[in-house]
C-alpha cells in the first residue's frame, strides 16, 4: 500500500471558479426505452462485434444496437423521401 497523503496547512494560491459543466441526472437517464430480445446471430457476425468492439474499447452488444438503430433512422428517412416524391408526382 503507498504512504498516506501527508497534509500541510500551506496557502493553496489563486485559484478560479468555474462553472458546473455536468449533465443534471435527468440529461444522462437513457431517452430510449430498450426491449429485450433473443436473436440467433452466426458465429462470424458476433466474433467480428467483438472484436471490433474491443479495439474500441465498448460492448459488441450496444455496438449492434447502435447499428441497428442507425438502419432504421435510414429507412425511416428514405420512406418518408419517397412519400414526399410520390406526392410532388401526382
């Protein structure tokens, strides 16, 4: 174990105030509700998660959440594209 932390009553200096930077606990809850699943994935696709999760330091598992949610994002903005096209063509 190291030494224990000797204190001095010795004057600390100028020193400056800043501002609160951290998120309130309301800004960090999660803003998307999550829903538990089971889903068979091929040994290929989770090994490369994983691995590439590690390389980054993260969980393969939000790393395919995260895929997934970017997917349907897109899908959600190219439908609504050719709903609008649709419509300017009638």
């Amino acid at each position: 174990m190291s030494k224990p932390i000797q204190y001095s009553n010795e004057p600390l200096g100028d020193m400056e105030l800043i501002p609160d930077f951290l998120p309130s606990p309301e800004e960090l809850a999660l803003k998307q509700k999550n829903t538990k699943i089971t889903i068979s994935l091929s040994a290929e696709s989770v090994a490369y998660f994983k691995e590439v999760a590690k390389k980054h330091h993260m969980q393969y598992q939000k790393m395919i959440r995260q895929l997934l949610d970017e997917y349907v994002a897109h899908q959600k903005g190219a439908k609504a594209r050719s709903q609008r096209t649709q419509k300017t063509r009638r």
